[in-house]
C-alpha cells in the first residue's frame, strides 16, 4: 500500500485524475471502478477538463460505478446514476453502453447482483477501482460487519452512513437505508486501487485502514492486502498517520 499526503483538496483532485487519466491513454479501453460521494467531485471535475481541454478519449472506457441506493429511479437527483450523469458523463466521450451501476429499481435484486458481477467478469474485470472512505471506515457501502463481504449484494446501511449522507437529503428520514453495492472481494479483484480521502472526519478511518488490524469492522483495513493499493490523503485526514 502507497499512501501519498498532500496539502490540499485540489492537489489530491489533480493527482487522483492524472492516475485515472493515465491508466485511460495507458489502455483506451480501460475498466474503470468509480465511486460518488463529495471526495471525487474534483477529480471529476479535473477529469471532465482533460477531456474538454486535451482531448482525453473515454469512448471506448467501461465504467461499473460502486453502488446504487435501493429503491431510487435513475433519474431521481438523489441517486448516484444522476451524480455520475451530472459530475462526468455528461462531460466527456463515454458510451451509454458502456457505463453501469447497480439498478436500485431491480425487481429480482439477487439476479440484479449476479447480472453485475457477469458484466464486471465479461468486461475482463476492472482495470482501475477508484474508493472513497467512509467515517466508520467503508468502502462502496460494504459497512462494518462480523466477515468480509464478497460478490454485489443489498446491503442495509449503518446508522452513522445515514446520518453522513442526510447531507445531501431534505432530512434524514428520506436518506434509502439499503443500498447495492459491490462486495469486498469484487473490490480486491480489481487490478488496481486508488483511494480518496479528505477533511479530519476521515482521519480515523484512514488511521485504522492503513495502520490497523486487518479487521471486518473496519472494511478498508482489506486493502492492505492488495498488491497495487494507492492511498492520496489530504494532511488533515493523514493526522494520526
Ligand atoms: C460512494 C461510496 C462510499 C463513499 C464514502 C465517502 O459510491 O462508495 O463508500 O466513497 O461514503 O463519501 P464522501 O466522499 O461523501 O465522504
């Protein structure tokens, strides 16, 4: 596991869409992994420009996107199908054909999980798999538990989740308490990991991940398992590094 600390939120946008945008003209169709939340909104950002500006190519980029909330249409501005929609596809080449995310629709969610994982093994499986953090340390929304998840599965979300998340909702209460998500072991597949964190809140988590007990109460300590895993930390959630 590398861990880079830089100064600011800015550098580690910068950074994060140098890695993305190398691995896409290092391999033009390359798998992509991507996460939402508010840590990437840079690096799409920084990425969405490189494309406008220099001309990075993503039309033959695959992308299969963490998680889906449960029981949210596309099209609702609260799901991360319109994140994706608003912070990068809708700013560069990519094919519709070529992006997924879990449907939190689906009628039969065990088949919806299978048809993932299917579409992630037809792909030739994900080339660059881009986290976040959470609080309580989770990565897609495999949340603190007794055991490492392993394939995409429905997934209740944790209190402190929902409480993280409300931000971006009227209230709390309307915050979907299940999500889809990729599983642990469809996250250590990928052949590379990248992962983002920012601001003191995620200080512990980042402090547990890299330096803890391997541990299934703190999802992200798994990476230190994995042989290609890049941590870029801003200071203040490298504080107790
Ligand atoms: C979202 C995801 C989550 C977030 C994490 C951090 O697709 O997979 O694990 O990365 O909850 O979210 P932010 O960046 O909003 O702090």
């Amino acid at each position: 596991m590398r861990v880079y600390v830089v100064d600011s939120y800015g550098e580690l946008s910068a950074k994060a869409a140098l890695i993305v945008a190398g691995q896409v003209a290092f391999k033009a169709d390359s798998v992509l992994g991507l996460c939402t939340g508010s840590t990437p909104v840079g690096m799409y950002k920084e990425l969405s420009a490189m494309h406008q500006k220099q001309g990075l190519d993503f039309s033959r980029v695959i992308t299969f996107n963490l998680d889906e909330y449960y029981g949210l249409a596309p099209d609702n501005i609260q799901s991360y199908h319109y994140f994706m929609k608003k912070n990068l596809f809708d700013h560069v080449n990519i094919k519709q054909e070529n992006i997924h995310i879990p449907d939190g629709l689906a009628a039969d969610i065990d088949a919806e999980c299978d048809r993932y994982e299917e579409a992630i093994q037809k792909a030739g499986g994900i080339d660059l798999q881009v986290l976040g953090i959470g609080r309580n340390g989770h990565i897609g929304f495999n949340e603190p538990a007794a055991k490492f998840s392993a394939a995409t599965f429905l997934t209740e979300l944790d209190e402190d989740t929902i409480k993280a998340n409300a931000r971006f909702f009227a209230s709390p209460g309307e915050v979907p308490t299940c999500a889809i998500t990729m599983g642990i072991k469809t996250i250590m597949q990928a052949k590379k990991i990248l992962l983002l964190a920012n601001g003191p809140e995620k200080a512990e988590a980042v402090r547990n991940a890299v330096k803890g007990d391997i541990d299934p109460y703190v999802p992200a300590s798994i990476l230190q398992l994995h042989s290609d895993c890049t941590f870029i930390i801003d200071r203040e959630a490298a504080k107790y590094l």
